[in-house]
C-alpha cells in the first residue's frame, strides 16, 4: 500500500463526506419552512372553522330575537282584535295574524337546522382545535430537533475538517499542492478510482501500460485526462482505509 495515495483517498472520503453534511445542513432552513407551512396550513382551516362557528351562531342568536320580535308582533295583533269595529278590519287583522305564525313557524324551523350545524360544528373545532395545540407541540419539538441536528452537522464537520488538516501534515508537500489545487478547480473531487481501466469521475479510459501499472500500486499516478489523482479499488486496503477514517471522525459525534 502506498501510505501516501493512502492519505489521498482518506482526504476524499473527508471531503466527500464534508460535502454531504453541507448537502444536509442546508436542506434543514428549507424542511422548517415546509414544516412551519404545513402547520400554518392546518391551523389556517381550524380558524376558518372556528369563524364559521361564531357567525352561526351569532345568527342563531339573531334567529332567536326575530322570533321573539315577531311573537311580541303577533301578541299585539292578537289585542288588537278587541279594538276592530269592522269585519274587513277583523279579516286584515287575521291575515296578519296568519303572516306572523307563519314567519315564526319558519325561523323556529332554521333555528332547529341552525342549532343542528352549530352542534356539528362545535365538535369538530374543538377537535381541530385539540388537534392544532398536539401539532403546535409537535412542531415546536421537531424545530428543536432540527436545531439539534445542525448544530450535530456543525461538529461533524468540525470534525472532518480537523482530520483533514491532521491528513494533509502527512502529505508530501507537492502532493499536498496538487490536491488542494485538484479540489478548488474540480468541484472538490481531486482522487478518482478506475475500474475497467476507465477514471469513474471524468469517464475517459486510461492507456492500457498506464492501468497495469496502476495496479501493480508501486506510485502515485494522475489521470492523464482530467488529472485526478487515481486509485484501483480493487486494493481493498485503500476501501478500507477510506471506511476507518470516517468512522474513527464521526463515531463519537
């Protein structure tokens, strides 16, 4: 094994790493806004509800002095009758008194209705309402938790960065050069592997001399197309050097 391509891959499991937590972190602002979203949704249809409720019944109310507006009518019609001198007058006022009993058959009909919806619905606010406060809860615990697991992610990737800088000590220093300038121009991908004598990051096959001796692992070689420092995985040894360095970083986070 080749301790320096070693640390290499090392650094790019780091950095590969790295990267994904960043990937993470910058999902969490995105998943509180949905979240926060969706309870703002669910609250906005309780309060909907609740506001359908008060307006019936304050029309329930509403029904309710109509119709003793009209009884009060109709008991002053009703006395009336004592003071009619004649029959056309006696027939109006019977009329009106017909008209009355009517109107008041009919309000206390809606009010029946009114009484029925108000029931219904005062169930389902109060279980939107018991519902909104179990999701205000649950809410407000699962935003802690995402600002639990950014701050998580902040010291895994404290972490990472602490064992790239231990990694890069124990580079050759024109090693360590070429690297850092591998991964500021190509998109932090500065180690490639080759399977079938093709580089698995820029897809552009290796001279066949150049394969064979890349897996013989007597040095440090680069892809002669896109320059990426290149590694045969089928040298376990650097598979696992690449899994031990992630688990020894972020085992204790």
């Amino acid at each position: 094994m080749n301790e320096q391509l070693k640390y290499l891959i090392q650094l790019q499991a780091l950095e590969d790493r790295k990267k994904a937590l960043l990937k993470e972190k910058e999902e969490i602002p995105k998943l509180k806004i949905r979240k926060e979203r969706e309870f703002q949704e669910f609250e906005a249809q309780y309060v909907m509800k609740k506001a359908e409720l008060e307006n019936l019944q304050k029309h329930h109310k509403d029904l309710e002095k109509e119709i003793a507006e009209l009884e009060q009518k109709l008991s002053r019609c009703i006395q009336k009758e004592r003071e009619v001198k004649t029959n056309e007058e006696y027939r109006a006022l019977l009329k009106e008194q017909e008209y009355l009993k009517v109107e008041i058959v009919e309000k206390e009909d809606k009010v029946l209705e009114c009484m029925e919806r108000v029931e219904i619905l005062s169930k389902e606010v109060k279980r939107l309402g018991k519902e909104v406060e179990e999701r205000r809860s649950r809410l407000k615990q699962e935003l802690t938790e995402l600002d639990e697991a950014t701050l998580s992610i902040d010291a895994k990737v404290e972490a990472v960065e602490k064992a790239q800088k231990e990694i890069k000590e124990k580079l050759d220093p024109q090693v360590r050069r070429r690297c850092e300038s591998l991964m500021a121009r190509q998109g932090g991908i500065a180690v490639a592997p080759v399977e079938k004598g093709i580089c698995k990051v820029c897809h552009v096959s290796l001279p066949p001399q150049q394969f064979i001796e890349l897996q013989k692992d007597t040095m440090v070689m680069n892809c002669p197309h896109c320059h990426r420092f290149i590694y045969w995985p089928g040298h376990e040894v650097y598979i696992e050097a690449a899994k031990e360095i992630i688990q020894e970083t972020l085992v204790v986070q």
